[in-house]
C-alpha cells in the first residue's frame, strides 16, 4: 500500500472524541495549520473547535470522507469498535491510502483486529494511545506509544509532533496498547503510595507543602506525586482522567494479564480500591480522587480537615 505524505495545510485531519484530553489534542493539530473535520457524540463539546476553525461533520462515516487522517480518543473498547468498524464507521467512509489513528487506551487485541480490517481496504491503521493526562495534552507533552507500520507513522512525525513530547514506535499493531498497560499499571500502584504517603503525612501531623518539598524531588519522586499531590492537598479532585476511564484500563490490564499467565497482585489490589471510589459516587473524579477513598478508611473527612 502507498502511504501519503502528511504536511500541515494540505493533509485533511478527521478527529472524534471531544474529551478532557481530545479537544486540546484536536486544538494543536488545528495550531499547526491541519484543516479539521470534527465529530463528536454532543456537539456542544465541540464548539470551541468549531470557533477555532474546524468543520463539523455528522458521524464518523462522514468525517472519514472529509479526511485523508482521521484520529480518535473516545471512551471505552465498545466505543472504539463502533465508531471504526461498525457500518456507518471510520471505515466505511475511508479511500484506500488513508490512515485511522486510534488514540484510545483500548484492547491489544482490537487493535489487531482493526489493523487487519483495515488492511483488507488497502487503509492504514495504527494504535497510538497516549499518556500525560489534561495538562500533557493541553501543553502538546504527551508521551505517545505507538503500534503500528514504521513508515505510516513517520508519515504521521507532523502530528505527533504538534501533540507529544515523547514519541516511540513500540512494533507491530496492538503493541502501542500493550505499552500503555505497563504505563496504567506502574500508575495504579504509584498512585495508591501518593495517597498513602500524603495521608500518613497528614495525620502525623506535618505540613503537606512542606513534606512536598523534600519528598517530590528525591527517589520517591514520580509524575503523579508532582503534578496531583498539590491537588490532592488543595482538594481539587477535577479529573485529568477519569476514575471510571482508570477502572476500564486496569481492567483491559488485568484480562490481559490473566490471558499470558501472569498474576499482578498489586494492580488488583489498586482495582479494588478504585472501584469502592466508583461506587461511593466519585467515577467522573480524578484519579487522585483515590485518596478520597483511602482517607474514608482512616475515618478521616479528607475535605474538611
């Protein structure tokens, strides 16, 4: 199959999924002078796209025959599978020589699937999701893992680069998916110490900015501690990526775990804990909203203390 040179200005975009992250992603690609074509369940999430120049189109049929690119970030597995595969999908819409970019935290094994579907038309298909959270996305400093055909993803660099920092190719279809289950699994487990740690901080006593200060940059140190302490100690539980979202992941994590043979008690353990978060009605959270939950076991009133 040809592949398609991708220059800002004359390469079409098609874009779906208008999230917390999707909308800014979109955003820098409209910045480097892409022309967008834009799809979205509720179009009001859309609007400042839409103001920022982008065209509207009403499903994904229709944005893929707009586009020569069309990228997505929707919600869950289901959503993915619907918006690209179903009959009035990515790619029913799609010409041969055009490239689908999933960027959702999905399924390996549907991201093979789509591939060889794809291919079956003569389209490109690649997995690329991403990992950095609302402010990654908003400052274009995601890091993105890749799966996928080596040259169609140095045919997309003028994307990537608008939306990322840390770009690798991981290998074939699928592997970018693989990738991101060993981000969301170092996470689960990193963010339970986050809590703990703050919380322990707390009741001994100590001042949290303080404790801050002399912990976030030594070994302890991590992403998460760094960028979500302050908010966890401001009580700012506003999702950069939702706890329903994390739930799914360490799910996608743990069947695929459970498929190789491997057992990861520590990210079962941290599924647990984000599932009693889910129910006490904290879903549409933030991760950090974890300690919300690990507070509650203390008997500590984590918002009024």
């Amino acid at each position: 199959m040809s592949i398609m040179k991708v220059v800002p200005g004359q390469t079409k975009i098609g874009w779906i999924g208008t999230g917390v992250m999707g909308s800014s992603m979109c955003g820098h690609l409209l910045d480097a002078g892409f022309p967008v074509t834009v799809y979205s369940r509720t179009k009001e999430k859309a609007e400042k796209l839409l103001k920022k120049g982008a065209n509207w189109a009403d499903g994904p049929k229709a944005v893929a025959e707009a586009s020569d690119a069309v990228f997505t970030i929707v919600g869950y597995p289901p959503d993915v599978r619907s918006v690209i595969l179903a009959a009035d999908g990515i790619l029913s819409g799609c010409a041969a020589g055009n490239i689908v970019v999933d960027m959702t935290t999905s399924e390996p094994s549907l991201a093979v699937e789509i591939a060889q579907k794809a291919a079956e038309l003569g389209v490109h298909a690649v997995d690329a999701p991403v990992s950095g959270g609302d402010v990654g996305a908003r400052q274009a400093q995601l890091s993105i893992m890749i799966g996928g055909d080596a040259k169609v993803i140095e045919a997309l660099q003028p994307c990537w680069q608008a939306m990322g920092k840390t770009v690798v190719h991981q290998g074939a279809a699928g592997a970018g998916q693989h990738t991101k289950m060993v981000n969301q699994i170092l996470i689960a487990s990193n963010m339970v110490g986050v809590c703990e740690g703050l919380l322990y901080a707390y009741k001994a006593g100590l001042d949290l900015e303080t404790v801050m200060k002399s912990v976030a940059s030594g070994a302890a140190g991590s992403w998460s501690l760094s960028n979500l302490g302050p908010r966890i100690i401001d009580n700012n539980f506003d999702p950069g990526f939702f706890v329903e979202h994390f739930i799914k992941d360490m799910g996608i994590a743990l069947d695929e775990s459970r498929r190789i043979g491997l057992s990861l008690p520590g990210l079962a353990l941290a599924n647990q804990l984000y599932l009693s978060l889910q129910a006490n009605g904290h879903g549409r959270d933030g991760t950090h909203a974890l300690q919300l939950a690990l507070a509650s076991m203390a008997g500590i009133d984590w918002k009024n203390r």
